[in-house]
C-alpha cells in the first residue's frame, strides 16, 4: 500500500527548524508498503528553515505576524495531489503542525499551549477521504492498515 507520510517523520530535516522527528515504527512500514513523503509547508513554497507558524481560526500566521494562508493552502493542495497521483488511501502526519496536526494543533499564541484541532493539509487530505493519522497513533495505525491490507 501507498502512504503519504510527512516528510520528517521519515527523518528528512523538514520541520520549520530544518530538524527531522523520525518515528522508528513508520520508518518500519517501509518493509512492507510504499511510503510518499510529503512536506505541505515545503510544497507551498516556504523554506527551510522558517519562522514558526500556528493557526488562528482560519488563518495561518507566522509568529513575526506574517499572513501565511495562502502558502499553508498552496501546500496543502499540492499534498492532496500527491496522494492522489500515488492512490494513497492513508496519510501519517506530524502531530500538532499547522499543516499536519491531526487532533491537536498549538493554538496560534505561541506559548506551545495545544488545542483540539487539524492542520490545514491534514483536514483537506481527510476531506478528499484518506485515513489520517499521526506519529503518535501506532497501534490505530496498524490496525487499519491490517484491517485495509
């Protein structure tokens, strides 16, 4: 099967400080299914490294201020192209990110207070009908992936 991962899950220096956050179990999948690495913030044309953004309400600001929708937007669209392109039915995503984050995303303060809520390529790749799930959803994950093999 075809998984769209975010790409520093997969130890790809992606994260808005040009770190990696690779996650041994989905590294691990790669034994057994195709993994797409995907970087929505990258797709939308911010560097790497960039300034740390979070999202308030409908928008995506940098903490400098800076509106970042529509890059945010941009990136998440091309994501969803991506797991189109590569018939991928599930997506393992970056907890917390404001592209990825899949249950909890920091709440746009910039205090590292996390609240309830997607990032933007998380809700638009859940909307078109992927599975979404994030690093810290093991078992949930390989479940499903057992249960749709």
């Amino acid at each position: 099967m075809n998984i769209l991962v975010s790409a520093c899950l997969l130890g790809l220096p992606a994260r808005y400080d040009g770190a990696e956050k690779a996650a041994d179990w989905v590294l691990r999948l790669a034994g057994g299914h195709t993994l797409i690495p995907v970087c929505p913030e990258q797709l939308g044309g911010l560097p790497t490294p960039r300034t740390p953004c979070e999202r308030q309400g409908g928008c995506v600001a940098a903490r400098d201020g800076r509106d970042c929708t529509a890059a945010y937007a941009r990136g998440a669209a091309c994501a969803l192209r991506v797991a189109q392109l590569n018939r991928c039915p599930v997506a393992i995503l970056k907890q917390r990110s404001p592209s990825c984050g899949n249950r909890t995303i920091y709440d746009g303060s910039f205090t590292g207070r996390t609240v309830p809520g997607e990032g933007v390529a998380a809700a638009l790749l859940r909307e078109a009908g992927l599975a979404i799930f994030s690093e810290e959803d093991e078992s949930a994950c390989l479940a499903w992936l057992s249960d749709h093999a």
